[in-house]
C-alpha cells in the first residue's frame, strides 16, 4: 500500500517507528504513536474493528482476519471507547502531523460481480479529504 502511494508514505510514517509491518490494521494497533497521531483513536479502533468482524462472517474463520480482529480487541482495551458510537458510512479521522491537523472522511466502497471471481467482494477503504487545507496538504504531499 505504502509503495503504491507515497502520501500514505509520509502519513503512516510516525507509526512505523522500526517496524517493517505493512499491514495497515496491525501498524495501527502495534504502534505506540497511534494515540498522538489520530484524533479519536478508539472510535477509529471500534470502527474499523466491526468492518473486520462483517468480513470475517463472510470469510468463515479465515485465520488473518481472526488474527486482525484479536489484535484490535487488544487495542481496545487499551484505547476504551467513551459510549456508543453508531455506525455511519463516512468516518471522520483526523490525523495530527507536524504541519498541522488533517482531516478526512473514510468510506468503503465494495464491488461485487457473481461473473468475475478476481473483482467478487472487492472492498477498497476510500480517504477524502475533508477539507481545503488537507486537501493542499494532500497534493503537497503528492508532488
């Protein structure tokens, strides 16, 4: 994912610390810097957590996601969510770097053919910015 795009680059890089992981999910829960880098880690942490449990009824006891979903339970024991959070289609997340606050609305958009097995139950997780200064943030990044 990282090679792909180097905003994801720079964005992911307090979190890897001297980890090599490249699992997105296990660079969040792993790391000690996700707290000071995403604004509301443990609705993040929640989030993301129920997205993995929907894949992993589908999946039937695929042993990476039960792994994925183990390590997000750990996480959240440490980064307890303070209520109820509802489920909404757009996540904000807000990521803190040096130049300043950033903001973005997650969603995941899934494809699904019952003709072509390589695209069947594809799921990308979408990031847009949410606002100007991310946005020219993004394509500073970027260049």
């Amino acid at each position: 994912m990282r090679a792909a795009n180097p905003t994801a680059t720079v964005l992911l890089a307090p979190l890897e610390g001297e980890s090599r992981e490249t699992n997105p999910v296990r660079i969040l829960t792993e790391s000690a810097a996700a707290g000071s880098l995403l604004a509301k880690l443990p609705e993040v942490i929640h989030e993301i957590r129920v997205r993995i449990a929907l894949e992993a009824l589908e999946a039937g006891g695929d042993p990476v996601l039960r792994d994925l979903l183990f390590a997000l339970d750990a996480a959240s024991q440490s980064h307890p969510l303070p209520g109820a959070a509802p489920r909404r289609p757009l996540v904000p997340i807000v990521v803190s770097t040096p130049g300043g606050r950033l903001s973005f609305l997650s969603t995941i958009a899934h494809f699904g053919t019952s003709e072509d097995v390589a695209i069947r139950d594809l799921r990308l997780e979408l990031l847009f910015a949410a606002d100007d200064v991310t946005r020219a943030a993004l394509i500073a990044m970027a260049s």
